[in-house]
C-alpha cells in the first residue's frame, strides 16, 4: 500500500473534509512518532504494537561477494513489536 493509498482509506473512514487535512494529519502522525524515537522514547498504540529504539553492537560480517570479513559498526534501528490485537486480527 503507497502513501495516497493510505490517505484515500484513512479520509474514507475518518470524515475530515479533505484529502489535504487527511494527509497532513498523517504526516503530523509520523513526525511526532520520529520525533519521539529520536529522543529515545517509546511509542504504543494498545492492541496494535509499539515502536522502540534498539541498540546494535558491532559485530563482524561477511561480504558475501567476496567472502571477505568486514566489521559492523555498532548501530541504532526501529524495532516494532505487534500488538495482542494485531497478532490475532492477522492470525
């Protein structure tokens, strides 16, 4: 699903009056949730899952071109966790 895919579904379902405010206030939506990962907080929606920041360590690797061993500088990534609700609507 693409962006204005989403936008499209969301304004059907929401009644704000336009695509513009439906689309703005899903950016609003993921900046405030950029925002709050990039202070080191976490973010959940009950029954649908939660969004943490996670540590990475070093750690070697290989090309797999070359066979090579590289090292991986340690690393921050996004991790999502589903939710209860989630795990069982898609079940």
């Amino acid at each position: 699903m693409t962006k204005a895919e989403l936008v499209q579904k969301i304004h059907a379902k929401s009644g704000l009056a336009t695509k513009v405010q439906t689309e703005a206030t899903l950016d609003a939506v993921v900046d405030v949730l950029i925002e709050a990962l990039q202070q080191g907080e976490s973010v959940t929606f009950t029954g649908f899952g939660s969004f943490k920041v996670i540590h990475r360590a070093p750690r070697k690797g290989r090309n797999p071109r070359t066979g090579q061993e590289i090292d991986i500088p340690a690393a921050k990534a996004v991790k999502f966790t589903p939710g209860k609700l989630l795990k069982e609507t898609i079940k």
